[in-house]
C-alpha cells in the first residue's frame, strides 16, 4: 500500500492499458517533489500490484512512461523533502498538462 495514494482514490485510476487507445487520457493524480522541479500525473495504475504506474513525468525532460510509486517513495530531493500528492489537483485531461 502506497502513502501518496490514499485507498480511496485507487479505484478512481484505471488499470493499465485500459487508456491505451485514448488520444487525450485523464490525468488522475499530481505527484511532485516540492524541492526540485519534478512532477508525476498518473494516468493509469496497476490494479494487481498497485505499484505500477503509466503517466506523464516533468522533470529533466517532459516523457510518457513507466514508474512505480515504490520507487517515488525513496526518493527526496536536494532539501530532503519527499515527494507529496497535489491534493488540490483534479482528475485533468493530458492535453490540458
């Protein structure tokens, strides 16, 4: 089970794959490093392990990709903040990101 993904909005993401054909996906959930210029929009989330994810990363470069919230939970920037869940974002569309 994830801290930055409440349990009450697992069921709110769909699983993977199931956004494959979409041309504008939702992004679901904002996750960002509050010390550093990185942020996350999970799309889609593995139902089975509820680790994996499939979204849009802002960091270095601007990429659609694979990541798991595991390894967003080890992770701290320069400051040593960890990464945090925008709580005032809401479900967006990708192309509006």
């Amino acid at each position: 089970m994830s801290k930055l993904i409440p349990q009450t909005l697992l069921s709110d993401i769909p699983d993977l794959y199931e956004t494959e054909g979409s041309l504008n996906p939702i992004c679901q959930i904002k996750l960002f490093m509050p010390d550093a210029n990185w942020t996350w929009y999970i799309i889609e989330l593995s139902k089975s392990d509820t680790n994996t994810c499939y979204g849009y990363v802002q960091g270095l470069e601007s990429e659609l990709g694979y990541f798991t919230l595991e390894e967003l939970e080890s992770v701290h920037g320069s400051l040593g903040l960890a990464i945090e869940r925008d709580l005032s974002f809401k479900p967006t569309a990708f192309s509006k990101i």
